[in-house]
C-alpha cells in the first residue's frame, strides 16, 4: 500500500520559465516525514477506513490530501531547513544537533 501521490515529482522547471512546477519542489525534500506518519496512520489500526467511498472518491480524497501536503511542504520548508524526521536522522547520524530553522 503506498500513499497518494508519494515518490517524488519527477518534472523540471516549465519549458515557459513560468515556475509552475517550482511550487512543487518544497515535497521532495519532506518526504521522509510524509511516508513515516502515513505509514503509522494506515498500519497503526488507527487507520481510516474510507473503503465505502469508491473508487472516484477515493481518488479525489486523494487529490486533495495531496494538494494538502504539497502546501504544508511549501511553508514548513520556507522557516526550517529539512523536514522533520529528516532533521532526526541528520542528528542521530551526526550525533549531535543538527540546525533546523533556517
């Protein structure tokens, strides 16, 4: 089972110049975090059950709970450096702590 939307956004700068997909950027770096919490949310048996929603709006709940991510991503990344969890592994790894804000 994999999270709506996770993986990464596999796309470059609009051929315009026009920033289109620069607003996507700030989910890549906060995917660590994403896939982590959703895990626990799904396997916890915390879980939503959403099953009788079928198929149309299982996809547009989807959509939107991506379209979610992607704005949280955009503005904890523009005052802290990496993502949450990152920022964990970063200290753990280094064994000591790691700046977070920006």
């Amino acid at each position: 089972m994999g999270n709506c939307g996770d993986g990464g956004i596999p796309f470059a700068e609009g051929a315009a110049g026009d920033g289109t997909v620069s607003q996507l950027r700030a989910y890549g770096p906060d995917e660590l975090y994403r896939a982590v919490r959703d895990r626990c949310l799904y396997f916890s048996g915390f879980g939503l059950d959403w099953s009788h929603l079928g198929v149309f709006l299982s996809v547009l709940v989807c959509l939107a709970y991506t379209g979610v991510q992607i704005v949280f991503s955009h503005y904890w990344l523009k005052k802290f450096r990496y993502g949450p969890m990152e920022w964990l592994w970063r200290t753990g790894t280094y064994m000591k702590w790691q700046p977070l804000a920006r």
